[in-house]
C-alpha cells in the first residue's frame, strides 16, 4: 500500500451488511466499456439460440417483445466492487426462451454484436436465474447499458451479464469468454469473491 | 517477480491558478529522472481505508532537476482531480510514477515545423514542448481551441512568447471582439490559415478530448498530412 | 464511448517491461495495419485496459490488473518490433 494522502477518502464507499465481500454500494449506475457501442437498428436485430450446428431458435424484436415478460428486480455486482440494489428490469426468462431446445449441453456461450462473448454453465442460465432484458427502470434500455436488450444473469458478476446480446450458443465444452481469457475468473460467484483468474 | 517502476512521492510546494476550474501544481519529487516533453505520469492516491485510484496527467513544464508542474483541470463530480485542485495544499504527498510515454513526445533535437493542436486542457502537454523549445531554430505553429477566453490557461506566458512560435487562437463558443475570427470548431480553413502546409513535413501533435482529436486528425489527413507524423493523444473517460 | 490513445499503457506496461513498449511497432492479427501501440485505440481502465486496432476495432491486447497479478493477452498482435537502440 503507498503513502496514504492527507484528507483523501475517493468516492463515498457505503458498506452494508447485504453487500458481498469486497463490494461497496452505489446509488449511479456505472458504465464500464471494452469497445465502441455497438448500435443496432431494431429491424435488424435477432436474437438466437444455436448449436456448433447451427441456429436452433431466432427471433426478431416483434417476436421477442411478443414473448411472455417478466419484471425481475434484482442486486448487481460489478466485479470493479461497485454494487447495486434493486434494480428494476423487463425482459424474458431463458426459461422461455429455451423452453423447447433439445440439448445435452452443459455450457452456454453469450455472444453479442460487437464482438464481446462471456461463458457460463448452462444450468446457470435456467430455473429463474437469467433473462434477457431490454427495459430498465421502466425505460427502453440505453445502449450504453447494453441496449437494445442484454443478458441478465444478477447471481453471478456484471460481467455474465453481456450487453447487446445476439445469441447463446450450446456447447459440450466450456469456451471461456472475453474476459474469462484475460485474467478474470471463470466462473465470477460474488458470495465467494471469484474475481480473478485462480481466485 | 518482476520489479516494478517505482512510485515516487511528490511533495506540493506551491500551486498557481490558471483559470477559475484549473490549476498547475508546483512538485517537488527526489529523484525525478527528468522528461521529454509531451510525457506523462501516473498519479496515484490512497485513502486512510487503503482505497487507492490512478489517474494520469500531462507534465506541463521543461524538464528541470527535481521540480515537475502539472496542470490540472477540475472535473465536477470527479474523484481525483478537485482533490488535486481544491484539498491538496503546500506539504502534502501523493504518489506518481512516471515519466511515462515515450511516443506523444518532441525531441529537441528534431528539425521539422512543429504544428501543435490543442483543444481545451489538451494545451498542456504542448506547452511543455513549447516550453522545451527554448532557443532552437525549430519554428512551432500553435492552434490552441478553447470554449471562451476565461478558459484559457499560460495567458501571461503564451502572450510574451518568444519569436519563432505563432498562437493562434480559435475560441469555439464566445471569441473576443480582437479574435480575427468567429467562434466555432476547428475546421480546415483554420489548418490553412494557422498552419503548416503538408508540404513542410511538420511533425504534428493534437491533444485534447476524444472527439476533438479525432476531428483534427481527420482534417489533417483529408488536407494532405502524413498520418504517419500525426501523434495523437485523447483524453479518455477516465472520470477525472 | 469515449477512448484513449495507447500512451495509455505506458504506464500499466511499465510494470511489465522494462522498455517503454508504446513505442514498439505492432501489427494487427486481424487487418494486418502497422503502427505504434501507442495509436490504438484504448478503452478502461476497468475491468481491464482494452487496446483496439484504430483502423478495424478488433481487440489488439489486454492488459487486467489484480491486487498481486498482471494478465498481459496480445491475441490480436501477429508481432511487436521494439527499439533497443542505445
């Protein structure tokens, strides 16, 4: 640790007891970015679920909106230590989205327009833990944010949760992501402070 | 292990200001190996809790033993920089590393024209060129873009400066009536009218915000300069 | 989104080399555009610095600090030409 300098505190770090180790609440919403912003026209944009194979399901936005919706407020947690408490979203469950998809996969792949991926086991994306979204706060969500819609994983690091979502693909193998290649951990569990690489 | 540059602590001993939002911090730092201009360093902060945060900033002065100044534009709501501006005084510490960046640098040496462009805070690390210059015979053209005239910094310097370096300036929202030029955006016309023309070979540097920078080098190129010999350095949005 | 340049990386490369390695002529993997690191494009600092191709955005290297690690990944440079001049 260096010298500590006289009268600096840095932002206002808030602890509370529901927070996970190492994380500080906030009360913005920060936006982090590897890349340009992607933009995506709504009459272009679809959203898949494929295999090596090939597509299994594609939607285009009219159909995706046309999708059972949910409202799910949840607790993020950015890997940075930043958190965030009952955020309010819109979208549809993975459940529906992969409510007919026949597959002996174990691991999901995001992938989104811009390039970004992220991995994830696939049963983490099931049983009510991960949407894709495309409102937040009762608004249509903000490209920085990740719009038009994002990946909504809230149990795991912000970082699962990939913006600009384009589609999930099943793999047999797990196929580590953008930042899951570059030192930050494989898996992210907030509760048990996975972030880096051999955390 | 890999051994790492060394943080280096700074000592304030004075601190000048350059506009109501902005100000050169005067430090003193054993040791310092001495830069070229155009470099930059890191500087780093940390609170009693062990928090720490990094920001990076211009050195604004000619390389000159242990002394070093940079100038420092507050950023509202920004986490570094009102410290730098408002709470540190003539004593206090921090912590820096550098000199860094070896490429957005002029070396003395160099014989070609010298275009320098900057745009608001961007000013700073061509001062430093400027203020390298001293007595070479390397002539530097100077387009320094600012919002209005109380946003300018170095007034006093930049209007004695020395035969040999031209300022022009394009104030982009509220020009002085003496301005020979209406407020506005840099643009061609001011390239050519201020400017070196492409055939000189100037070595060119442009710093200041992202969209300022990328702008100029746009105008630059479409106008016939060597992409090769503009440096270019943005500020980014690393939250001040 | 707002970007730096690669001088940048000056700095958080310091840790790692003992050359200031912006200055080293790199070239993309993926459009093959030669140039200084110090003209990519640069994104961050967190999670991680992203350094970008300034002609065809592809990832060029990333740079992730944690409290004792560095993770330096160059997937997107075929090489790096690094003057050693005196």
């Amino acid at each position: 640790m260096g010298i500590i300098s006289r009268a600096f505190h840095g932002r206002p770090r808030e602890p509370d007891a529901k927070l996970p180790p190492g994380q500080y609440l906030v009360h913005d919403f920060p936006v982090l970015s590897a890349g340009p912003t992607p933009r995506v026209p709504l009459d272009r944009w679809e959203f898949s679920i494929d295999t090596a194979e090939g597509p299994v399901h594609r939607w285009s936005w009219e159909e995706f909106l046309a999708l059972p919706q949910e409202t799910p407020t949840v607790d993020l947690h950015c890997v940075t230590k930043w958190s965030k408490f009952g955020t309010g979203w819109k979208g549809v469950s993975l459940d529906v989205l992969m409510e007919d998809v026949e597959s002996a996969a174990e691991y999901a792949l995001a992938y989104s327009y811009g390039g970004y991926t992220t991995n994830l086991p696939l049963e983490d994306l099931l049983d009510g833990k991960a949407w894709v979204v495309h409102e937040f706060d009762g608004e249509e969500l903000e490209p920085p944010h990740g719009g038009p819609a994002r990946l909504l994983v809230p149990h795991l690091y912000l970082w699962k949760s990939a913006k600009w979502i384009k589609g999930i693909r099943l793999l047999n193998e797990d196929w580590p992501g953008f930042w899951e290649t570059a030192g930050y951990h494989n898996y992210g569990d907030p509760w048990r402070e996975q972030r880096y690489d051999g955390d | 292990m890999i051994k790492r540059l060394a943080w280096r602590v700074a000592t304030l001993e004075s601190a000048r200001q350059e506009t109501p939002t902005a100000k050169t911090l005067v430090l003193d730092v054993p040791g310092w190996p001495g830069h070229l201009p155009g470099q930059h360093v890191d500087v780093r902060l940390t609170a009693p809790d062990g928090y720490s945060t990094q920001r990076s900033y211009s050195i604004a002065n000619a390389s000159a033993g242990d002394r070093l100044e940079l100038t420092v534009q507050t950023v509202d709501d920004g986490e570094v920089s009102p410290y730098l501006t408002d709470v540190l005084e003539p004593g206090d510490q921090i912590e820096l590393r550098g000199p860094v960046g070896g490429w957005f640098v002029w070396r003395p040496h160099s014989s070609p024209p010298v275009l320098l462009i900057g745009g608001g805070s961007g000013i700073v690390p061509l001062m430093a060129m400027v203020r390298s210059r001293g007595k070479a015979d390397t002539p530097f053209r100077l387009l320094y873009s600012l919002r209005d005239p109380g946003q300018l910094f170095y007034a006093d310097e930049l209007e004695k400066v020395k035969a040999g370096v031209e300022v022009a300036y394009l104030y982009t929202r509220i020009a002085p009536p003496d301005a020979g030029r209406a407020a506005g955006r840099l643009q061609t016309a001011d390239l050519i009218a201020y400017g070196w023309p492409p055939e000189t070979g100037p070595d060119v540097f442009v710093c200041g915000p992202t969209g300022f920078v990328e702008s100029a080098a746009d105008l630059l190129t479409a106008l016939g300069h060597d992409p090769a010999k503009i440096r270019t350095e943005r500020f980014g949005p690393t939250g001040g | 989104m707002d970007y730096q340049d690669g001088n940048a990386l000056a700095g958080p490369l310091s840790e790692i080399f003992s050359l200031d390695v912006t200055v080293a002529q790199g070239k993309c993997a993926a459009c093959g555009l030669r140039g200084p690191l110090a003209q990519l494009h640069v994104y961050g600092p967190d999670p991680g610095l992203v350094a970008r191709c300034p002609s065809c955005e592809e990832v060029v290297l990333t740079l992730v600090r944690g409290p004792n690690d560095a993770w330096l990944d160059l997937r997107g440079s075929v090489s790096l030409r690094i003057p050693i001049a005196e």
